[in-house]
C-alpha cells in the first residue's frame, strides 16, 4: 500500500534556500518513496521568539510505503545529516522537517503527531499546503481553504528559487 503524506520544511540558519534544495533532494531518495508535489518557497517571519533570522518554509508531498514511525525516523536523519541543532526549544535551526498529515490518519502518540498541531494556525503551513492541494481536507473534516490563516499573507512573501 502507498500512502499520501505532506512535510513541512522550514530553514532559518546558515543557506535556508540551499538547505531546503539538499533535504527535497533527501526526500527523492526515500526507500520505498516518489516526491509528487512541491510547494512554492517562502520568506517567513518567524513565529514564536523575536531575534531570530526570517525563516524559508516550503511542503512537499510524497507517495510513500513506509509507515508514519518510519517516515518520521527518515525525516530526523535528514534533519540530523543536515546538521539541525536543537538547543533552544522555538529557537533557530538548520532544519525543520515537520510530518505534518500522513494518509487521512490522526496519530496522537508521545513521538507522533499527526496532523501536526499547530498545522491549522500557520500561514506557513497552510498557504504552501494549498499550492499543492487546494482542495485538500484535514483527517477532522475541516477544508484547508476555509481556514483563517489560508488567506492571511502577513509576514509571508513567495521567493522564487529555482528549485522544483
Ligand atoms: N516561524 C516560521 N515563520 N517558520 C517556521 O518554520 C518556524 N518554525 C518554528 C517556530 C520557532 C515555531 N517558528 C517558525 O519551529
């Protein structure tokens, strides 16, 4: 069985733009795994603590074989190769890969949670989601697109990269 998941990906330390290109191509070599969406990139402020550099957050989709706990390994192997440090919580980091909906399942476990919860309040989130699916609907019914944050630009401005 292949199922559909969405990651989230956001960079504000060091190339973000660069470091996002490196974990898209991680993503491609996925056992077991297609890449079939990629959202624009964005320039985004950063939410949570003030200080820190702007962030550059994209999602992407894959088809994929492998179970959520798997895929969540895959991604902190990328994040670990990718050189993320993770002093601070909410601080700055190299690379954030954020499983954010697997199939239409709803996972609450204490190393598992999908969608991921903070997913529905962040344009950063929601706004690339929608590039790739417009239509898409959360595991609890909810259209993406009625969301407030999916039609709330503040902070966030589409770059162009390159990268597809
Ligand atoms: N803010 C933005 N704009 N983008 C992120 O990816 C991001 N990630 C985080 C916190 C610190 C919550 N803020 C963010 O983990």
């Amino acid at each position: 069985m292949m199922f559909t998941a969405h990651i989230g990906l956001g960079a504000n330390l060091g190339d973000p733009v660069r470091t996002l290109g490196a974990a898209i191509q991680a993503l491609r070599q996925l056992p077991d795994s297609q890449l079939t969406g990629l959202s624009h990139f964005y320039r985004s402020a950063p939410v949570g603590p003030a200080g820190q550099p702007d962030y550059v957050n994209a999602v992407a989709r894959i088809e994929t074989g492998m179970n959520a706990h798997a895929l969540l390994a895959a991604l902190q192997d990328i994040e670990n190769l990718h050189g993320r440090t993770r002093e601070v919580r909410w601080g700055a980091r190299t690379l954030d890969l954020d499983l954010l909906l697997y199939a239409n399942d709803e996972i609450r476990t204490s190393s598992l949670n999908v969608p991921h919860i903070e997913l529905k309040n962040r344009n950063f989130v929601v706004i690339p989601l929608l590039d790739i699916n417009p239509d898409l609907t959360l595991p609890d019914g909810t259209r993406l697109a009625d969301l407030p944050a999916a039609h709330d630009i503040n902070g966030l401005q589409q770059i162009a990269t390159g990268i597809s």
